[in-house]
C-alpha cells in the first residue's frame, strides 16, 4: 500500500522508540506503514477520516493483523477513548501547510487551526505518544517538555529531515526490537551479530544453557524491565 508521505523508508525509527505497550492506536493510518511493520501489540486500534482509507484496508482484511478500524476523525477518538495508561498512540497527521511543499495531497487535509487543536490534545493524553512530523514552531510552543528526534528521509523529490516527538524517556527494553539500528547496513549487522548469539545458545547442551540463562538473570536483573517506568 503506497501512500503520499507514508513511512514506508522510515518506519524503522518509529518502532525503534518504542516501549513496550498492550494496546497500541495509530491515529492516521493511510498505508499504515508502521502498523503493518511492527509487532502486533494485544489490541490494535487504527483510525483515518478518509473512508477509502478504511474501505482499502477493509478489503485486504486477510493480510491485517488484528486490527480494530475506525472510520472518523483522530480527534474526537482521543477525546472519547477511555485511556488505562498502558496505550501507545502514533500520530502520524498530513504536513502542516508551512512545511509542505505539494498543496494538498489528502482528501482529507490539515489546516494550521487543525494542528493547533491536534497537539493540544496530544499534549493532555495521559499516556505514551509519538508524532511525525516536520519541525515547526508551534510544535515546540505546544509540546514543550517533549522530547525529539530527528532523520533524514528520501521524499520523492529530495531528502528532508523528519522529527519525531515523544513524550516519554527512550525506552531500553523496545516493543519490537527486530528493526534496531539507524540504518540499512546497522540493522543488517545487529541483525546477524544477534542471530549468531542465538545459535550459539541454541547449541548449547541443557545444562549449559541453564546456567547461562541463570547467570544472565544473576548478571541483568532488571534488562527486562527496563523501560517499565511508569507511563506519563
Ligand atoms: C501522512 S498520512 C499517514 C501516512 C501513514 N503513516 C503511512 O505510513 O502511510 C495522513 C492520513 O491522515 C488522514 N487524516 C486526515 N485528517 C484526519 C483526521 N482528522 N483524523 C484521522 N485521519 C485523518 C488522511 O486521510 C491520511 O490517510
């Protein structure tokens, strides 16, 4: 599913900051490009205005995980959603007008009013959230206290560089550690260092490998907890 401004090239750094979550709602989805990447979380919830957005989906329900789709507007989902805490939300809106360099490309666009109204409820959602974006000065006025990264992403024209808030410390312990690494050759590398590591577990005899596993509790009490610091 190709998507004018879809996270197809870049969805790795998404799921690179995320902590471990039970339910898990992608706002915009479009192509869904992080949603269908990811490690499906026990309950997904994804959300578009646009209705061919969900009709598509819809029709490609057997390749989908497990995923609720709700055919409205992100904003009055949050406002309405009873939170526990334990969600991870990923925003993912159209540009904001000074940032974009198509007009519009959506049939259902954003207006400056509608970012202003979107981060203001981003910033009071009382739990984990992560928005893409470009940089732009009422993101930093209205998500003070956020915190940020940054990319470079090939658009289909050049090469711009992608932020991501977060209102979360960077997690230790990832939902889905399976795409770290910043790159193409970083995540080709950690992925076959890890693969020899389980190898070499894998042949191990029983007994060895239970004292490994008892020394790895011993040595690493807390590994695999480490980002179950309490939500915001
Ligand atoms: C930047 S695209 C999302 C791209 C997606 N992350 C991907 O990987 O393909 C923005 C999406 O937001 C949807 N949209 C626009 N206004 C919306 C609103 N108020 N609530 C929910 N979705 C909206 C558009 O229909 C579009 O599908």
């Amino acid at each position: 599913m190709k998507y004018p401004g879809g996270k197809g090239k870049t969805f790795q750094h998404v799921i690179n900051l995320m902590p471990p979550h039970r339910v898990y709602i992608e706002t915009h989805l479009g192509g869904g490009a992080v949603l269908r990447h990811k490690r499906p979380a026990a309950r997904s919830i994804a959300i578009d205005a646009d209705a061919r957005v969900i009709q598509r989906w819809t029709a490609s329900a057997s390749t989908l995980p497990e995923v609720e789709l709700v055919h409205g507007r992100a904003e009055d989902f949050l406002s309405r959603h009873a939170f526990q805490g334990d969600e991870l939300v990923y925003v993912d809106p159209p540009y904001h007008p000074d940032t974009r360099r198509q007009a519009r490309v959506y049939r259902h666009d954003y207006e400056r009013h509608d970012h202003e109204v979107l981060l203001g409820i981003l910033a009071g959602l009382p739990c984990r959230v992560i928005l893409s974006g470009y940089a732009h000065p009422l993101y930093d006025a209205l998500l003070s206290g956020w915190r940020t990264t940054s990319f470079q992403a090939k658009t289909h024209t050049d090469v711009r560089t992608e932020t991501l808030w977060f209102n979360f410390e960077p997690p230790t312990v990832l939902h889905d550690p399976r795409h770290r690494g910043d790159n193409f050759r970083d995540r080709q590398t950690n992925r076959r260092r890890f693969e020899r590591l389980q190898d070499r577990v894998h042949a191990m005899d029983p007994t060895e490998r239970a004292a490994f596993a008892q020394w790895l509790h011993t040595a690493y009490p807390g590994a695999l907890s480490g980002a179950a610091s309490p939500a915001p």
